[in-house]
C-alpha cells in the first residue's frame, strides 16, 4: 500500500504489523526504547510518536498502516514530546555510562545525545537501587528505565517468567519472584532478557581477568571457539560480512599467549555422529523416543524443570563445548604431556547459558572459563591490536578441523540436518524433504527404505518448545527426533553477542556463517578423519563403554 510519509509517497508492505515496522524497512527508524519484534505491543515508553493526519499524534507501534495516511515522524512538537520523555528518563537513570557494558550501544544513551540533552530541566529521582551481581546475569535497577524489554522477552518468547514488574508508581522495578537472586529460580540463563535490554540493566558477569590470571600464573591455556562467534564478531571491528574470522581469532589469540586454540566446531561434528548413533539405536529398539538434542544448556535446564518426564528422552551426548572440554582433559593431556590441573581450557561462545553448563558439578570442570562473544570483543580491544590488519591462521590440530555440519550447529536447524546427514549414510533412505511448519519450527521427514517416514522437528525459542512439546504430549503430532535451541533463530542470537542483537541482525549472522561453512570442503561429519582418528585411537566404536565414559552425561530430575 502506498501512505504519505513527510510529505513523500512511501510504498509499504500491506501486512506490516505496525507504521514503526513498515518506516523501518524504508528506511526511517522511528526512535522507540520499548518495541520489541517478537513479542506483543507494549507501547509504554511513548518515544514512537507519529502525527497522523495532520491532528492525533499516536505511537507508531500501535497504529496499523492504513492505504493513503499521512504520517509526520518529526514535527517540532514530536521533537519536543521526546526530549520530555527523555529528559523524564534521564532524571531517574543513574547514567554510570563508562563502566557501563552498553557504553556506545545504549539506546537512552544514544537518544540524548541525538537530541542534544546535555543538560535536564529536571531534577535527578533517587531511586532504591537493587545490584545483584552474584550470578551469570548482573542486575542494575538503576538502569533499568522499566521498558519491559527484559520481561516480555522472558514471559513470552522463552515462557519462562522468571522476572516481573514489582511495587508500584515510582517504587516499581522489574524482580524476580519474591526478590531471589535470578540463580535461585527458574531461569535457564539463556541470555535474551539481556540481548534485548536497551539500558544495561541487564549484563553479564566478565570472566576476561581470569584468563589473564591464569596466563600470568604460568598454565598451558587452550582456547576453542563455537560456531556463531565467527559469524558475529566482524559487527564489532568492521570487518562487514568477512567469512576469514575464525583464523583471525585464533591469530589473536595466539598473540594473547594462548598455546592452542581449536574449534568447537570439530566436537560438533562427533556430537553428530554420536548422536545419529544414538538415535538409530532408539529407532530400532523403538524406545525413548522422539529423542531430543541436549547440547543448548539453557533448553537442558528448561528440560529439567519443566519437562522431568522426557529426561530419558534428552541425547545422553554432552554438548559440543563440554565433549570436547573431556577430550582435551582425558586424552590431550596424556598427549602433550601436561597434567590436566595446569591446562586452563577457555571456550568462546555466544552463549551466557555456556557458562552455566561449565559449572554443572557433572562436568566436573572440564571447560574452566567461559567468555561469550561480548568478553572476546573486550579482551581483543583491549590489546589494541586492529583485527583488520590481522592474518587469519588455522585452527591448531587435531580438533581444529569441522565439516559444514559440525559449523551449522551455530544456527538453527544445524543440529538436526548433521544427525540426518549421519543417519542418510547409515541406514537407507529415499528422500528428505524439509519444510516451515511456522515461525521457530522446522520439520524434516526422512522416508526410510522400508517405508517408514522419521519426523525431526527443529525448534527455536522455548516457548516455541513448549508449545511443541505440549502438542507431542497430547498426540496432537508425531515426531521422532527434535532439535531445541533455547535463542530465536539458534546460537546466532545468544545472549552473549554483541549489540544490537535483533532479528535483522540474527539473520544475518546466519548468512554468514552460511557462506562461511560453504568453502569447507567436508561436508558430512563422517569425513571428518581428525574424529574418526579419535575413534580408532581412544573412543572405539560409537556408543562404546569409553564413549560412554567421555562423551555421555545424565540429567538432573
Ligand atoms: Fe552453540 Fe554448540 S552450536 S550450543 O550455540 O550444539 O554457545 O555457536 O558452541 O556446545 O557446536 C553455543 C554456538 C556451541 C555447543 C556447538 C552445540
Ligand atoms: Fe528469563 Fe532467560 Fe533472562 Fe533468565 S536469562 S531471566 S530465563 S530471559
């Protein structure tokens, strides 16, 4: 449809949810601190205002676009109505920008200074100001600017409410039920409260000076990198679409003092084949089914919670960090000739849950430092080193090499398609065909030799997941295997990467880490010959008492 927009005809999606949605794929963001794509019309902070017509003046995410309408984005008037709103804002936000983790990425931040507010007509509002630090996630109300970001994405997006408004007037703040710190109730640290704060209120704990410690303390520290980390931290250093990110993360780390550094890409792939063998024997034994993917920490623990009675379901495969964590301190060691207490293995993920997961007393320390993908832009900043002018180096040898399966895990649907990938060259199959079933669902039906049809749903978003579970639970679908990852869109979202972390961007990163995987020549995990090495020399046969010892974990009920 067409509408006039500052006295331009603007030609606009006829089934945009919003006016603010449709100017923005033309190309005007409207300013706004509380819309939030994927979760319902909040409208609460009011910095969206358009005039339409010449008379009303609305917020632009709750009006729909109507054929013909005359919008105005910024009249003096407008202009006036959000410096208000803004200044409002600024009167009770404690404006600890430059030890603040959203410095440069704010959005209040960047509001003030697009509209100049130097100064506040507007005496500063002490508020209560609750800091709790003692978990992966740190909350500093006094941040917070009570858009519901945070809350919407927990409640709606992940189902999970593990925070809410509290109090009312000038007492509310967003809390967890009865004040508990966030590590005592339901949530799965998956992050996306986080990714979608535009204040900082929410961040997460920085492990960087632990790395530092145990360089400085002499231990042989080995880095590993996850899949999605390459195809995010160019936004950082403008490096734009650059698919070479993965050697110049290891070049710097290397300059860091890292001895070596491998890819989390390569135990993916022998959690695919793991996996595969897992699920070929359950199909055949016709029991603990449908099997789920378990190595998304957050959707593990929504599992434990939510969910006890298909624990017997979840892969019994560790995720790809903490697979290869026990590989590195079992079998490495032994080869390298370092006791595993003086290695210091740090993952690099996009993930916040990650960190959570490496200390799950199962794991029994294996992986020692988490960082997420923010951490890692700190800890190379930091240097001074330009990432630009960096050479790419290889992954060290040999868990540095993946195929395109074990590099897909960083995005949705990666898990499932390397399982089918394994499952095609192990057991016979005519066809595979994957389709939509809605947004966050995937389904792929594999038609066996013998006429069997195996359904493998892949699922973003755990309230995505719940929804799909629910329906296996009440007969209301079939499926066999079901890949859950706890972020929209898969670990690309995670909420340990950088800022803006929306769905635009998330699919970009997505396409490029496509585009990386696609110049691999390995193509199935079956080729890759580093993990069958590691088959042949330690592990044996899949699913072998040792793979067992090593690669397999249990669940908490
Ligand atoms: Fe992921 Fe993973 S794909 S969860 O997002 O499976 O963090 O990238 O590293 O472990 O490989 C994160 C990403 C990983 C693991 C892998 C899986
Ligand atoms: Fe909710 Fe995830 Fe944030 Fe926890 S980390 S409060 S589960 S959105």
């Amino acid at each position: 449809m067409k509408i006039i927009v500052n006295g331009q005809e603007v030609e606009i999606r006829d089934d945009a949810r919003n006016v603010l949605e449709a100017l923005r794929e033309v190309g005007i963001e409207i300013p706004n601190l509380c819309y939030l794509s994927e979760a319902s019309i909040y409208g609460a902070c009011r910095m969206c205002l358009v005039e339409v017509d010449g008379k009303d003046i609305v917020t632009s995410c709750t009006l729909a676009p109507r054929e013909g309408m005359v919008i105005k984005t910024h009249t003096p008037k407008i202009y006036e109505m959000r410096k208000g709103i803004l200044q409002l804002l600024l009167a009770s936000h404690d404006g600890d920008c430059t030890t603040c983790e959203m410095n440069g990425k704010c959005k209040l931040q960047k509001y003030a200074q697009e509209f100049g507010l130097n100064t506040n007509r507007f005496e500063k509002i002490s508020k209560k100001k609750v800091v709790d630090t003692g978990s992966i996630i740190i909350r500093d109300n006094g941040k917070c600017i009570l858009c519901g970001d945070c809350v919407r994405a927990c409640d709606e997006m992940q189902s999970i409410a593990a925070i809410d408004f509290a109090y009312r007037g000038f007492e509310t703040q967003v809390l967890p039920s009865f004040e508990e710190k966030l590590e005592n109730t339901e949530c799965v640290f998956c992050g996306q409260c986080v990714a979608y704060c535009p204040t900082g209120a929410l961040a997460i704990r920085n492990d960087v000076d632990k790395i530092y410690k145990a360089l400085e303390d002499g231990k042989y520290v080995i880095g590993m990198i996850a899949p999605a980390v390459r195809a995010s931290l160019q936004e950082e250093f403008g490096l734009e679409d650059d698919i070479a990110m993965a050697g110049r993360i290891v070049s710097v780390l290397k300059m860091i003092g890292f001895q070596k550094v491998f890819d989390v890409a390569f135990s993916a792939d022998l959690v695919a084949y793991e996996e595969a063998h897992e699920f070929i024997e359950r199909l055949e034994k016709g029991e603990k089914l449908p099997q789920f993917t378990s190595c998304c920490p957050a959707w593990v623990k929504f599992a434990e919670q939510y969910y006890p009675e298909y624990l017997s379901n979840l892969s019994t495969v560790k995720s790809p960090q903490m697979a290869l964590g026990a590989i590195i301190k079992k079998y490495y060691s032994r080869e390298i000739g370092v006791n595993p207490q003086d290695i210091v293995l740090v993952s690099i993920v996009p993930c916040t849950a990650k960190k959570f997961e490496a200390e799950r007393e199962e794991f029994k320390g294996d992986v020692d430092i988490v960082l997420t993908t923010r951490e890692l832009v700190k800890l190379i900043k930091s240097t001074g080193v330009d990432l630009r002018k960096v050479e790419p180096i290889p992954f060290d040898r040999p868990y540095g090499l993946s195929s395109q399966s074990g590099l897909s895990f960083g995005k949705t649907g990666g898990v499932l398609g390397s399982v089918v990938k394994v499952i095609e060259e192990k057991v016979k199959v005519k066809d595979v065909r994957t389709t939509t079933v809605r947004e966050g669902v995937q389904l792929t039906e594999i038609e066996l030799d013998n006429g069997r049809v195996v359904k493998g749903y892949a699922v973003f978003g755990l309230g995505n997941a719940r929804k799909l579970i629910n329906d296996i639970k009440n007969g209301v679908i079939d499926a066999d295997v079901v890949e859950v990852m706890a972020c929209n869109y898969g670990c690309v979202g995670g909420g340990g990467q950088p800022y803006p972390n929306d769905v635009r961007t998330r699919l970009r990163r997505a396409k490029i880490l496509r585009d990386t995987l696609s110049i691999d020549v390995l193509v199935s995990p079956t080729e890759n010959f580093h993990m069958r090495e590691l088959y042949n020399k330690y592990l044996g046969q899949p699913l072998s008492h040792e793979c067992h010892e090593t690669l397999h974990t249990h669940y908490k009920h």
